[in-house]
C-alpha cells in the first residue's frame, strides 16, 4: 500500500484537537498549538516529535524510510519517507506516537480511554 500526504492527513485530523495550518511553505499539524507533524518535500515525508534516543535507533535500524534533516538534529524531530511505510497501520502508530508527545494529558487519556484493550 502506497502510503500518501492525504492518508496523514486523514489520520492526524481523527486525533483529539488537531489543527492544520499552511506554515513555512507546507502543511503543519498542531494540537493544543504544539507542532506534531509537517508534511514537506512536497507531501513525500513527514516529520514528526521522535526522543532523540529513539530516534537515532530507528536511523540506524532503517534508514531507507529515517532520517534527519540537518535544521532538526539538535531537536526530537525525526523524517518519515511515506513510500518506505508498510501500511495504514504503521502509519498512525506514528502519527499518533508524535501527537501524544504534544498533545495535553487529558487529550491522551481520552484517547486511551476510547482505545480497544
């Protein structure tokens, strides 16, 4: 499954309080005005909120579908390529892992709540 701008789009607008907005020449997500997701290079990548530890594993383990832009080494932001993920799935386990890192507790817990165990 090709994995596209629009199937971001469609997955970071479904979590709790999310705005997008047209910043730096590219869409921008934010919840409770904290920045989440950016979809650059023209809707091919994402970038999303990544703890640098975490981050550095997941270029290193895979880095045809990880990276890090230069602007963003020193911050916990890491880029997605879209082509290189699996699925719809693997696709909003990220969205959602950046929102969360965002997002108020009272968002996540609402979302966790809503969540089949």
């Amino acid at each position: 499954m090709r994995v596209s701008g629009e199937d971001v789009r469609a997955v970071a607008l479904s979590l709790g309080e999310v705005r997008e907005l047209f910043e730096w020449d590219m869409p921008t997500f934010r919840v409770a005005k904290k920045l989440f997701l950016t979809l650059p290079e023209g809707e091919t990548s994402m970038a999303v909120r990544c703890p640098i530890a975490e981050r550095n594993e997941l270029v290193l383990a895979e880095p045809e579908k990880f990276w890090v832009a230069p602007h963003e080494a020193s911050g916990a932001w890491v880029r997605v390529r879209l082509a290189a993920l699996e699925d719809r799935e693997e696709l909003a386990a990220i969205v959602q892992d950046s929102w969360r890192q965002a997002a108020p507790p009272k968002l996540v817990q609402e979302l966790d709540a809503a969540e089949p165990v």
